[in-house]
C-alpha cells in the first residue's frame, strides 16, 4: 500500500492538495495511511479540488463533480473512508463500477452495513414498520456473507479494512459487555478470511480487558474512535490491553460533547479548520508514531465534522509527524 496513483501532481489551483499529497506519500512509506471519511464535499472545491475539472457550458456541475471527483481525490489520499456501505448491501454491479472508475492504488475503509450490527432498529421515521423492533440480522455471520463480503470479494485488495460499527446498545437490547463479546465472538469466527476487520463501539463501560481479549484472540482492531459520548481519544490509548491486532484502525469523527447535528451547523460547508482539537491531533500522532515502531500499518479516517475541515485536520498531523521523522 505504499504506492500511491501515478497521477500527475496536483496542480495550482488546488494548493492544499499540491502541499498535502507528498506528505502523505511520506507517512505511507512508513505504513500510516491517512484519509477523510468521504469524499464528496463542495467545500473542497479549489484547495483539493480543481472546479475546472468540473464544468459543464461555463457552469460548475454538482453531478460531473459527485460522479468524478474520486479519481482527483486519489492524487492526494491514499485512503477512503467509505460510510455509504453502512446504509445498503451494495450489488456486485455497484461495487464493479466503484472499484473500476477508481484508480486501483487507492484502498478503503467501509462500514459494513447496520443490517448486521443494529440489535434493534432506532424509533426513527426512516425505518419506517422496522423501527423499535428486534433486528433479526444482527450478527448474522450468513447476512454479512452472503449479501457483503461475496459481492465485495472479487475486490478485496481495494480494501484496507471492513469496520463494523455498533451504536450506544441500551441495557434493554444488550445485557451487557458479557453478553456482547460472546456474541460477536461467535461472529468473528465465522466470517470468511481474506479482510482485516475492525470493531468500533459507542458502550464506553465495555472498553476493558475481557472485550479486547475478544477481539485480539481474532486479530480484530478495536477502532479507535472520537466521539461525543466516547473517551477521549488520548485516554483510550492508554487503556491496557487496546491495541488488539496488526494492525491500527482510528476514526476521528467529533469532538466529546459535540451533537453531530451541532457540528455540522458549526462547519458545513467545510471549507476550513475552525476549531483545532489538541488533544485529538496529539493522539492521532502517537498511535501513527506507534504503528512505525511496531511495523504495522495504520488506518487514520478523519471527518470534516471534528475541526470542520478533514485534509486541514490531516496536514496539521502530518507536519507534526513529519517534524521528528
């Protein structure tokens, strides 16, 4: 995963990118790969994104842009976050045509859907008769294989990690972290070689031993993640035990205590970093910092909604790392 696209280097008109991209050539040469958590974002027109690439009869094309953006993405990044998959059991087809107009250096990290890590599906409008009742795909190692992970296989060199993420589980539907790592042991075992796997969840009283036992007896990541209601990140890398496999996988997607909804009112349409978080930045270096000392790769995902400006977010940690290399 060294290599990045053979891409021309970005040019005038996007200088965040032109400044970004040999930085993040660096740090992949030494297995800490950094990417933003999409990548379809108006805001990055004209510091990633060249507008002219994009128009159509003198005009900016929001569809030319959503459709083709990707391809310039990859001459800065060489990873992406891919949160769509969380939402759909995307077809062979979808994923054949992703991979194809992609340039193949570039890998991702995508969400298996919540089909198969919501135990009973939220009392919100859009899951229309489902919502409040019992998922009965949760954990369902056939689903996942079946309707996931056999469409995907063909690609599998494309993906850097498959996450499974598993929203706040009240006492209701989940008895407790008990209960939740003998189930999603069960899980582990069956699902098909051939991927890494990470496991990112939103309980903070099941971030102990025995749940990390769980996961390193599979070789599983436990994703590190910021998050409203989750630990700070710098306090959960000194948990004993956390770092489960060989490999790193973090998220960085809000700061404690801030609403999504608050974010994204905060800093869409995300054209800059607006809101620096120290203590985030400091961790994200010390577990990039320790994936070069244990020679194993990390998986960084950073999201416009932490500072409200990812690549920004990105190049501030890169030049930190960069610093003492």
């Amino acid at each position: 995963m060294s290599q990045l696209p053979l891409f021309d280097e970005p040019n005038d008109a996007t200088p965040v990118a032109a400044s970004l991209a040999p930085k993040l050539r660096a740090l992949a040469d030494r297995g800490a790969f950094f990417g933003t958590s999409s990548w379809k974002y108006e805001g990055w027109l004209g510091s990633i994104y060249d507008p002219a690439l994009y128009q159509t009869r003198g005009k900016l094309s929001i569809k030319k842009f959503e459709s083709d953006c990707l391809g310039e993405y990859a001459r800065v990044f060489p990873i992406v976050g891919g949160d769509f998959s969380f939402y759909q059991f995307p077809s062979a087809e979808y994923w054949k045509a992703l991979f194809d107009t992609s340039p193949d250096t570039l890998r991702f990290g995508l969400k298996v859907p919540e089909e198969v890590t919501v135990p009973r599906w939220p009392r919100h409008a859009r899951y229309g008769a489902r919502a409040g009742q019992e998922n009965a795909g949760f954990l369902d190692p056939k689903l996942f294989k079946d309707l996931f992970a056999r469409p995907l296989w063909r690609h599998r060199h494309r993906v850097a990690v498959l996450m499974f993420e598993f929203g706040t589980m009240a006492k209701s539907t989940m008895s407790g972290v008990d209960e939740f790592r003998a189930r999603l042991g069960d899980f582990l075992d069956a699902l098909p070689p051939g991927f890494r796997y990470g496991v990112e969840i939103r309980n903070p009283e099941y971030l102990g031993e025995p749940y990390f036992d769980t996961l390193r007896a599979r070789n599983t990541a436990h994703v590190f993640n910021a998050w409203t209601r989750m630990p700070e990140l710098i306090e959960q890398i000194e948990l004993p035990g956390v770092h489960t496999a060989d490999f790193t996988v973090v998220r960085a997607l809000l700061r404690r205590g801030q609403p999504y909804e608050d974010a994204v009112k905060a800093f869409s349409p995300y054209r800059e970093v607006q809101k620096p978080a120290p203590s985030v930045r400091l961790a994200l270096r010390i577990l990039a910092e320790r994936s070069w000392q244990e020679a194993q790769p990390s998986f960084t995902f950073i999201n416009n909604r932490l500072e409200g400006n990812a690549p920004g977010t990105i190049e501030a940690v890169a030049d930190s790392l960069l610093e003492d290399a």
